[in-house]
C-alpha cells in the first residue's frame, strides 16, 4: 500500500475512532497531546503519523492497536528525510518552501 493510501485509511480510521469517543478535534488534541491542526491534517490524510503518535492515539481512543497497524514504518522514515531536508534549506535561507521548486512542496 502506498503512502497516500496508508494517510487515507489511517485517517479514516482516526476520524472514526474519534467520533464513536464523542470527541472533538479540540478535545482529542487536548487529551493526546497535540495541535487541533495536526490532527486535522491527519484524518484528512495530509499528515503521515509516526508510531509514537499512532501509540497514543490509540490509547487515548481505546482503539485496541487498530491505528498502530496502519503506521507504515518506511514513512515514517521518509518523513524524517523531508524534515530533515526542509531544516537543512531553512538553515541555508532558502524557506519557506517555493512554488518554484517541482516537488517541494511534498516535503511540508
């Protein structure tokens, strides 16, 4: 399963979980801890979860594993690479990301 389709379902999964709680964004964010909009980003399948997140996600839902399972270790490996390549052109004074650069705006 790709990328794409593992934030897809995972974020279904998270917003499903979520609802059958009775949570909000905000009140999900406030138990986890983390931003409403990363959360959002999440279930929109916009953000990649590490398993760390994944793990307290599914604690703080009572989802028995269910959003672990779906963590794809390779991404999260991928995404410590974006981070990490977005740091580097910060420090060199070349962010926030550019339009202009094909691609680039797939490492935010």
């Amino acid at each position: 399963m790709n990328a794409v389709k593992i934030a897809d379902t995972f974020g279904a999964e998270l917003r499903r979980h979520r609802q059958a709680a009775g949570l909000t964004l905000r009140s999900l964010a406030e138990r986890v801890p983390c931003s409403i909009a990363w959360l959002s980003k999440m279930e929109n399948g916009a953000g990649h979860p590490t398993k760390e997140m994944a793990v307290r996600l599914d604690s703080t839902l009572s989802a028995d594993g269910a959003l672990l399972t779906l963590v794809n270790d390779d991404q999260e490996e991928v995404d410590m690479q974006r981070r990490a390549v977005l740091r580097a052109l910060s420090a060199a004074g070349l962010g926030p990301v550019s339009k202009s650069v094909p691609g680039l705006e797939l490492l935010a």
